[in-house]
C-alpha cells in the first residue's frame, strides 16, 4: 500500500483522533453510557445473569439490572465474577482487511468503535474484549510509529497516536487473568518511552515481575529494557538487554523483529558498522513486506548510499577455512536493487527527546 494512500485516509478521519482523550478517560470512573450502561452476561458463583456496568467506585463495579428502577445501582466486586460476556461484536474481517494493508490506525479505530466501553472492566475474568483490546494497542502503537517517520504533519499526529496506545494497553493490562494480560502491560510501558516518558517507563518496569526464560513476557521484558536503557544512551547495557530478548524460545513475532533492530541501533551508535549493515540486511530480507522491513531497508539504504561499512571488514577465520566468505556490499546491492520502485520512509525523522514529558491528552501526570 503507497504511503500517500494511507495518509490521505488518515487526514479523512482526523477528527476521529480525538479518541486519544476519551480512551484516557476511559481509565478512570467511567460515566453511565448513554441507554443505561454496557449490557453484560455475568457469572456469580454458578449463576449468570444480565447486567447494565455503569462504571467504577473505587475498585468496585457499579451495575444496574434490567429492572431497576431509574438512578438506582448497586455493585459487585470484580473477584466475584467468573466470567464476563460483554455485548459487543468486532467486524473481525474488516479489523484484519486493515491490518492485511498495514491501515493500522483504520484496524484499530475498528476494533475500538465496539470495544471502548469495555476498557474500564477488562480485569473481569474470561471476558470476550481483551483479545480485542489488545489488537487495537498493538495497531495504534505501529500506527504511532509509522507516523513518527513520515512526513511533519504526519509527525505531529504520533504523540497522541502513543498515547492512545498507551492507555489502550494500559487497560489491557489491568487483565492479570488473560495469557498476554502481563505483556500488555510491557507495551504500555514501550509506548511511554516512545512519549519520552522514561522516569515513569522506569518506575513502571520495576514493578513488573521480571519473567523466566518459556515465559511469554521474556522477550518483551527485555526488550523494554533495552528501548529504556537507548533511550539513557547506555548502549551496551541495551544491547545486552536486545540479546537477552531474541534468545529465549518461543519468539514473540511482535517482539523479535524489534529487538533485532534494536541491536542494529546499538551497533551503530557504538561504531560497528559492518554489523549495523548485516543486521538491517537480514531484518530486510527476512521480514519483507512489514513495518519492520521497511524500517530495516530505509536505513540499510542509507547506510550504503553514505558509504559507512566502507572500511574493510575483518575476515572471518570460518571463512576462511570453509570458503564461505560472501562480499556482502554486493548482496546487499543487489536486494536493495531489486526494491528501487519501494518509496523508503524517513528514518531519520526526529524523534522525541527522552525526558520530554509528553502527557497523553486528557490523562494526568
């Protein structure tokens, strides 16, 4: 998909940006809906029953029943359910014909038409919106980070883009009971280093359990680690963090890719360029066709235009033995040629300073 297209779509719903302050909002108590709530199938005990969620008091769920008289409420506590069956249905075909075309804020502005009302419950058990909320964070943070790279109009709309991404995942990690619950919750603190928010990105990762090697949240641990630790400019530190990252064992596809760039970017600020070039490469090759690839071919592009693997690179004494020595400057032309009629994004976009505290619109410090 051109970038052109996307973007004149983007402006199209640039009105629809504003939901960067109501899902903020969203966090805290929420107002009574308009008919009277979010209709709820709940489980208590053995029973199940119908419910109108109203919002919170405290950690507390306010709710009406279908009966109740106008004004009256009651609540629950959120320990109390077993499950919860919220009434909403996500066009799943059209979420993933966005997310196919890589119209990540489109997908996401889908998904959150039908699932924003449920961000204040997702801690209630075994419910059917966090899956969803998820995808929408996980959508706005890659639309946040397409939209840093492009043009300056286009840069202007990231940080609420983050932001609403931050709070989306932030929700969504208030779901202990959910597999990818934890993991969320890491996302969140991800997209608090892209807002520059690195002090309240540090306090938060302190207090998240640090995950075993098997653990689903491995990888994105130390991945958030590493993006912590660039973001300080302590780039050794960060790529020991970008290592532990890739070599747990079940790699997370949302977290690999970028823990490889990240290395990429550790390499460079330390002044190894060949490895710089090998990993952009590699990144480029293997995940062509996504985000991660363009990111990866923009900068290995660059990296050969300016000539900065120029130096010559050490000979490998396998390849030596072996006769496996390949020129990579030739490999590497050759697949860059074979992609000239792919425009490039801007990968040296400014980005946000860290220590910049951006706060999310409608979201206090």
């Amino acid at each position: 998909m051109k970038r052109s297209r996307q973007w004149t779509s983007i402006v199209g719903l640039a009105a629809s940006l504003a939901f960067a302050a109501g899902i903020a909002r969203a966090q805290g108590p929420a107002a009574p809906a308009a008919g009277g709530g979010l209709r709820t199938m709940v489980t208590l005990d053995v029973a199940t029953r119908e419910v109108f969620l109203l919002g919170r008091s405290g950690g507390d769920i306010l709710y009406r029943t279908p009966t109740s008289p106008p004004g009256v409420s009651a609540t629950m506590k959120p320990d109390a359910v077993q499950r919860a069956e919220f009434d909403i249905t996500v066009d799943d075909n059209a979420v993933f014909a966005f997310a196919r075309k890589r119209q990540w804020l489109q997908a996401a502005q889908k998904i959150l038409s039908v699932v924003q009302p449920t961000l204040p419950f997702l801690d209630l058990p075994d419910n059917n919106a966090t899956d969803w909320a998820i995808k929408a964070g996980v959508y706005l943070r890659k639309a946040a980070q397409t939209a840093a790279q492009g043009s300056p109009a286009e840069r202007e709309t990231a940080p609420r883009l983050f932001a609403s991404a931050y709070a989306v995942l932030n929700a969504a990690g208030r779901a202990e009971w959910h597999f990818y619950g934890e993991s969320a919750r890491m996302r969140a603190i991800l997209c608090l280093i892209d807002l520059g928010r690195l002090d309240e990105a540090e306090k938060e990762l302190a207090r998240v359990r640090e995950p075993d090697k098997g653990d689903a949240t491995y990888g994105v641990y130390h991945l958030a680690r590493g993006e912590l630790l660039f973001a300080r400019k302590k780039y050794v530190e960060a790529m020991d963090a970008a290592i532990q990252s890739l070599i747990y064992e079940t790699k997370d596809i949302e977290s690999f890719p970028d823990a490889l760039i990240l290395s990429a970017r550790c390499y460079e600020e330390l002044n190894e360029m060949h490895r710089t070039r090998d990993i952009y490469y590699e990144v480029a090759r293997l995940f062509r066709g996504t985000d991660w690839g363009d990111r990866s071919r923009a900068r290995l592009r660059r990296i050969m235009r300016d000539d900065l693997a120029a130096e010559a690179e050490e000979t490998d004494i396998a390849a030596v033995f072996f006769g496996s020595a390949e020129d990579m400057k030739e490999v590497i032309e050759k697949f860059l040629a074979g992609s000239e009629g792919v425009k490039d994004i801007d990968v040296d976009a400014p980005a946000t300073e860290p220590g910049a505290e951006s706060k999310p619109e409608g979201e206090k410090p």
